[in-house]
C-alpha cells in the first residue's frame, strides 16, 4: 500500500524542471495548433474552444477538471508511471478518470515521441473529453477490456489505437485527424494529411489484421464516417465479447 508523506518543499532542480516543462508546452502548442485547426475534426475543435487550454504553460488539472467533470463526469488524475499498462490504466477508465502522466517529453523529441507524454494527454485527448458523445465511446472499453481474457485483450488495445488514438475521420469530404495520437503529433499528423499512409475503412476484422507502431509511423490508418458509426461499430463487437 502506498503511504502518503508530507509534501517536499519544491527544489530549486524541480523548479527548473516544472518550468522546461512549460517551455517544451509552449513550443509544442505554438507548432500545433495552427495545425489542428486545418486538420483536426470539428468536435475536437469543438472540446478545444470549451477547455480553453492555455499557450504558454501546462495548465493545472484543477482546472482542467473544472471544466470537464460537470460536462462529461470525467476527471483527470495525475500519474508517475510514464507508460501505465493496460490493466491498471481500463480499472481507471472505468471510474471515469483518465491519467496524466507527469512525464514531457525532450526537447529532440518535439517531432515525435514514442512515449505518451503531458501534452498527448491533455492536448490530445482532453477537448474531446469535454464532449458527452466522446465520452460515451470512450466508456465502451473498459467493461469489454476487463471481463476479456488475454487474446481478446490485445484486440480492444488494437482498436483503441486504431480510433481513439490514430483514428481519422471524414467530414464535408475531408478526412480529419480524430485520434490523439495524430493531434498531439506533428510529424506523424503532417504525414498523414499529406497522403503519406494507406487509409482504409475502419472495419473490425480488417483492423485486427494490423499491429500497433509504437517505435515509428503507422503505415496504415483507418476512418470512419462520423463519430456515430464508430461507436456503433463499437458497441456491437464488445457486446459480442460480453456475450
């Protein structure tokens, strides 16, 4: 069990530390939201305008939390454990709280990261988290992630990185980023956008077929009509699994 301990009086290295931290946020939210707002599907716009997030420094969970919970009965919750395994990570989601990891990324890192850092967490996936139909897609994976045995596992973490997390979405005729992962990400977003990956229907049997990149670009991605037909596409598999 984990004890609680007196709070530390910051360090003059965790001063300097918090304040890299903003810098590398600064720079990062200058090179994407420009992008974003070109490429980016309309509810994350739609959650970004709500969360208000700030140019200039990590914005507080206390605030981010205030705008959050009332809309969606989510709440963020702070985390050390840069890359948090699946098990622990769905027992989170199924009380409606996502982690955000107190990790940031490098400054050589600003293009790409392996790592889920602060600003894929609350930049990427936070403003749509402002939105009840967001939200209610999200709350289709934990219930199927925890009941499923370890094969079935591995699929709901295949098409939670193919949708919530480099899923792309065509609206008006445009295909837009919808997942985290590409709105968070400037290299891989611009690859994308500029026709460098094979998109495909997002359909299950044909996502299953594909492993996750970790370590580099998706070669292949997968849209969907709307955010409608995702969840209903879904919903069916998991109940499926659910039986």
């Amino acid at each position: 069990m984990r004890q609680r301990v007196a709070a530390a009086r910051p360090t003059k290295f965790a001063k300097r530390l918090e304040n890299d931290h903003d810098r590398v946020w600064a720079e990062l939210y200058a090179r994407q939201i420009p992008r974003v707002r070109a490429m980016a599907c309309r509810e994350y716009l739609a959650g970004l305008e709500l969360l208000r997030l700030p140019s200039d420094r990590v914005p507080a969970l206390e605030a981010l939390n205030a705008v959050i919970t009332p809309r969606t009965g989510w709440r963020t919750v702070r985390t050390i454990v840069r890359y948090t395994d699946a098990v622990p990570w769905y027992r989170h989601f199924a009380r409606r709280e996502f982690l955000v990891t107190d990790y940031m990324r490098g400054w050589h890192e600003l293009a790409f990261t392996p790592e889920p850092d602060m600003f894929h967490d609350i930049f990427g996936h936070l403003p749509l988290l402002t939105l009840r139909p967001y939200a209610e897609l999200e709350e289709l994976f934990a219930p199927a992630f925890l009941a499923a045995n370890a094969a079935d596992r591995e699929d709901i973490k295949r098409l939670a990185w193919f949708s919530t997390e480099f899923g792309l979405i065509r609206q008006s005729g445009e295909l837009k980023a919808f997942g985290a992962g590409l709105i968070s990400g400037g290299a891989e977003l611009l690859n994308v956008m500029r026709d460098g990956v094979t998109v495909l229907p997002f359909e299950i049997e044909r996502v299953l077929g594909f492993d996750k990149a970790v370590w580099g670009h998706n070669s292949v991605l997968f849209e969907f009509p709307s955010l409608g037909a995702l969840k209903r596409i879904l919903k069916s598999y998991f109940e499926g699994l659910l039986g």
